[in-house]
C-alpha cells in the first residue's frame, strides 16, 4: 500500500460549527483537502420522529451518531445539496454519500441527482446506498418500513442500467419504465462507485457487495468470520476480496460528557486494521478537536502518523 487514505465525516460536527453553517461545512472540506485528507463523507435523513431517540441520546455530542441515539433535531442537511457546493471548491477530494437512503426516492431522480454531481465535481462521487433504520421517517414518507431491503435491491438494479448505453428499460414491480433517456449521464460510463456499509455481514449485504460494490464501509468492526463470509460471498461470483477498498476508522473514548477524545489513542487501532487489509480510515473531527481551528493540525497529525506506519 502505497498510502493510507484519510476520509473525514463531514456532517455530525455541530460540536465544533453551528449546525446551520452549511458554509462552514464546505469551509471544513476545503481545509481537508488542504491537509492531505482524500476524502469527505456526508450521511443523511431527510426527516426524524421520536424514535430517533429511543435508545436514549449519546452522552458526549461529538461521539458517532447511531440509530436511536439522537433528538429529532439532529441537523441533517441534504447531503447531495452540500457536495454540489464542495464540488466546485475542491479539485481532487473525493465525495463519499454515505449513506443515502434510496428506497426514499425514485431510482431514476436519484440517479439523475447522482449523475450530475458526478459530472460537477469531474468524477470524484462515490456512494454507499442503504435503507437505514427509522420507521418514523418512512411513515413520514409515505414508504413501506418492511418493505426496505427489497425495495433498494430493485433501485440498485436500476442503478446499475442508469449509466447507458440508452434508452434504457426495467420491467420490475416497483419502477418499471420503457426506453428512456437520462442524459448527461454521469463521468464515466460505469457511473459512480458503489460502498456498502451496515453492522455485521449479514447475506443480503454480502450479494450486494458482491454483485454491484467497489468498496466496503462498516459501522463498527468487522469479525473474522464476517469477512470469511464476505471473501465466499465474492468468489461465488467470480470476484475477489482485494477488488474492495476496505473502509476503517478510528474512533475516540470520552472521558466524561464534555471532554475530547485523545488521537493517539484512538490511532493505536490503526496497525490492526491495516493487517486486516482496510486502506481508506475515516475520521471524525469534532471527536479530537473543540474548534474548527484545530481541524489542520489534525489533519496532518492523521498523514503524518499513517506514513510512519507504512514505513
């Protein structure tokens, strides 16, 4: 491995912005590009009820945010919105939407959406697609709850014709539709790559890595025999392992409500996510800083650290 790629969480830092300063976002992804970050990664919900909360909420604001750990006013901005924006700011940060939650839209809006934010920002798109976990946003919605996962296995169908050659057609139950067109298209014929995450490897998650994925992002660590499973599950299609970028993280401890968590610390993890193959390590800024000023020197702490390991 030549070097180890640094992906910054872009949304969940109200910690060290107002939640309204979608300008300080853009602010933010500009200095990591800066700072020799690859990447910035923006989730989404477009609206949350009361069980967004159910689990009771995060005791330390600048931990991760998880389903049923956060109040409904937990700021979301609309992700693709925002990475129009740090498109045309930035020249080589790659933008990861991550996660989007598509059974919440037409397959083909989205891929409309998609395309054109490829096109912006020259390629550098990738997305992590999900069906996510409140009941309460997709009663809102208008979506059928239990009806998620089949519904994202047909979008990703879609997904994968949307890109051309045209016209296209799809004969599912859900979005079915006859030789049409959606020009421009995206940057390259193949369409932005594909992430998937989620908890565990279940088999489900497996056929859709295996069949559409160029890359793997979990939330939380992986098992040994989670990734047995997935290195089955891909050479059942003819596929290998080390075709995946494997997405890791490092991730802090609080030691009360207020505090900031201690980034060497949280990089002691680091040597066993690299034995275990992961190469793209995601971060989160508001964990290890208390102002947006400490964001550069953070940044450069992270590079500089993943050099000396690959040493």
């Amino acid at each position: 491995m030549a070097e180890i790629r640094w992906l910054m969480v872009l949304t969940e830092n109200e910690a060290i912005l107002d939640p309204r300063d979608l300008g300080g976002l853009v602010d933010l992804a500009v200095t990591a590009e800066a700072n020799g970050v690859d990447a910035v990664q923006l989730s989404e919900h477009v609206v949350l009820g009361r069980d967004s909360g159910a689990s009771g909420r995060m005791s330390n604001p600048r931990d991760y945010a998880a389903p049923g750990n956060q109040s409904p006013d937990y700021p979301w901005p609309s992700s693709l919105v925002l990475m129009s924006a740090i498109a045309r700011t930035t020249s080589r940060l790659r933008l990861v939407a991550g996660a989007v939650i598509m059974p919440l839209r037409h397959p083909l809006l989205l891929a409309k959406e998609l395309g054109t934010l490829d096109l912006l920002s020259g390629g550098r798109l990738v997305v992590l697609p999900t069906v996510s976990w409140s009941r309460d946003e997709y009663a809102a919605l208008g979506v059928p709850f239990g009806e998620r996962g089949r519904i994202l296995d047909e979008q990703l169908e879609v997904l994968a014709k949307a890109w051309g050659p045209y016209p296209i057609s799809h004969g599912g139950p859900r979005f079915p539709f006859t030789d049409v067109w959606l020009e421009p298209g995206a940057a390259t014929p193949q369409g932005p790559p594909l992430w998937f995450g989620g908890q565990g490897m279940p088999p489900h998650v497996v056929r859709r890595i295996a069949r559409y994925g160029s890359g793997l992002d979990p939330f939380g660590p992986l098992t040994s025999d989670d990734l047995q499973r997935l290195a089955t599950g891909m050479r059942e299609v003819g596929r290998d392992v080390s075709e995946l970028e494997l997405v890791g993280g490092i991730r802090g401890r609080f030691a009360t409500p207020d505090a900031v968590a201690d980034v060497d610390e949280a990089l002691a993890d680091l040597p066993r996510q690299l034995e275990e193959g992961f190469t793209t390590i995601s971060f989160k800024p508001a964990m290890f800083c208390r102002t947006v000023d400490e964001v550069p020197a953070l940044c450069r702490h992270l590079v500089a650290e993943g050099r000396r390991l690959l040493r």
